[in-house]
C-alpha cells in the first residue's frame, strides 16, 4: 500500500518507523502548505516526492492511503476530503470530540467504498492483546475496576495541543489514551461518566480527572494533563489480583505484572512496533481481507465518552450514555 502524509508533522517519524518494519506499507509522498518544509522533510527521510499542498497529496493518483497527523480540529474535513478523492484514511486519534462528525466520517468511507480507521496505535501492540487475553482467561477474578494514566509537562501555550480553536487540551491528546483503556479492560461501554478540570493556555483542559461507570458495577478512574509530570499506567483491579502496565500506551518496555496477594509475577512480552502492527492491520481491512481491529463502533464510542466527559466537566455533573 503507498502511502502520503497528510503534513509535516512530528508523529509522522513513528509511523515512517513502523511503516519500515513491514512490506505492507510504503510511504511514497509528503505534502505541507509550504512546499520548502515538504522537501526537506522528504529529504530527511528518503520519501520520494514531496507537494506543496494538501489538495496536491490528495490528487496524485500513485497514492492508496493517506495518513492525516493534523490538529484535531481539522482530522475529519480532512479525512472526508481524503475519502472523497478515493483514498483510505489512517485518521490519528482521536478522530474527533464530536460524535456527529465521527459518523459522518464514515458514511463517506462507506459510500466512497475506502477504508477508514482511527489511528490508536497502542491496541495493536501485543502487550495489548496479551491484557486482553489475560482477562478473558479470569486470572484477575471477577473485575472491579480500572484505573489509567497518561501526563506530560507542557509549557508552551503556542503548542497546537494548548489551542482551544484546534481542539487541544490534555483528554483530547493523552486522556482519550485513558478512555480507550479503561474500555478495553472493562469489555464494554460506560453508562455514565464524571469529570473535573482545571483551564489553561488557550482555553484548554491543562488536566482532568475522569470517573467513568461500567456494566456489572466496574468503575473506571484516569488522570491526564499538560500541568503535571510524566506518568503512565493501566491496570486491570480484580477481587483475586490485578494486571499492572507500566508502559500501555507506547509499550517501548513492554510487560505485565500480575500482582496477588501472594506476590507479583511478571508476564514477558516480546518488543514490537504498534506503528508496524496498525499499518498490517490497516491494509489487511482495506484489501478486504480481514476484519480491523478498530472500526467505526469503537470510534464512535470514543467520541461519545470524550463529549461526555467534557459536558460533564463544564458544567460539574454526572453524564448519562444510556
């Protein structure tokens, strides 16, 4: 599959990274709006052409896929441009805060007859799907509750992610992490969620503190933030132990820890590249050929637990989901 990256973006690098691990991926074009920026950074990474505007990506026709890195404000006009040229779309997470534009999203992938999917690299990697393994096999007993974390120190109210107009803040950069994780481990959808948050930059969840409530009374707990230091953790808390991650949402130093009251053990998993697994994944599902992991179902449940928790957060009540 021949690829075009929708920008210059910084994450671009990783998923250039996977796409080498893997005979299923070729990154073919880059575009950005300032055509210098485009050649330079084909140059840096051996990319073969590089065009001066999105709308010039989206014309060449050597182009399957498209990659679309771009602030989240601008993930689904750009991804439905993208689908409407004919294109399959890898759209980074999270696709939007906004259920309506999810949906729309992928009425086009439908109606164009391309494939579409949310780009949460994480749940490709196997440590993930060894969590998942583990619960489903009860070593943990009956689930009770999830907790997450993911937080990075972020200054620089000039950074995308700090900008209320492009749709930044911390739960919609490192906390929609969070949601997908306490989701995985609770096997279904919450029914009601509660947040609390503190504003900085411009406009913008700086942290949050998100409760969400679970079928079979599993309650999920997760922080995320810009205002605090850098922590990250899922864990899977049932009445005979729980699965500790340390590292879930990157896995660079994957393993499992199965902590007991007896004692912890720790279940090796091997290193992968998430990146390397998402593009196999990816073009698997285009082709027709099997499933994806991530469809729209899972999309759009993100985007509703995301609308959520900040419905609840602006106005300091409970949201419903039911």
């Amino acid at each position: 599959m021949r690829w075009g990256l929708l920008s210059t973006a910084n994450i671009n690098r990783k998923l250039l990274g996977g796409a080498e691990g893997t005979d299923e991926a070729t990154v073919v074009a880059v575009a950005s709006r300032d055509r210098s920026r485009a050649e330079a950074f084909a140059r840096e990474h051996g990319i073969e052409r590089a065009l001066g505007s999105y709308e010039a990506l989206l014309e060449d026709p050597e182009i399957d896929a498209v990659y679309n890195p771009l602030p989240n404000s601008m993930h689904v006009p750009w991804t439905v441009r993208a689908l409407e040229a004919g294109k399959h779309v890898l759209c980074e997470k999270p696709m939007s805060r906004h259920p309506e534009q999810v949906e729309a999203a992928f009425a086009a992938a439908r109606q164009q007859g391309r494939h579409l999917e949310e780009a949460f690299m994480w749940r490709h990697h196997p440590q993930t799907h060894k969590l998942r393994e583990l619960l489903d096999a009860g070593v943990v007993g009956r689930l009770r509750m999830v907790t997450a974390s993911f937080s990075f120190p972020l200054a620089d109210v000039s950074d995308i992610r700090m900008q209320a107009g492009l749709d930044g803040g911390s739960l919609m950069d490192v906390g929609c992490y969070c949601v997908s994780g306490c989701r995985l481990v609770a096997g279904a959808e919450p029914e009601r969620v509660h947040a609390e948050h503190a504003i900085g930059g411009d406009d913008v969840d700086v942290s949050l503190a998100g409760t969400l409530r679970f079928p079979d009374d599993v309650i999920g707990q997760f922080h995320c933030g810009f205002a605090i230091g850098g922590r990250h953790h899922l864990e899977a808390i049932g009445e005979e132990g729980s699965l500790f991650l340390a590292d879930p949402w990157h896995g660079g130093t994957p393993g499992i820890e199965l902590r007991r009251e007896d004692g912890t053990e720790t279940i090796e998993v091997a290193p992968a590249n998430p990146y390397t697994h998402e593009l196999i994944d990816f073009a698997r599902a285009a082709r027709g050929d099997a499933p994806p992991l991530l469809g729209e179902d899972d999309a759009l449940a993100q985007a509703r637990v995301i609308e959520a928790l900040y419905a609840s957060a602006a106005t300091s009540t409970t949201k419903g989901l039911t």
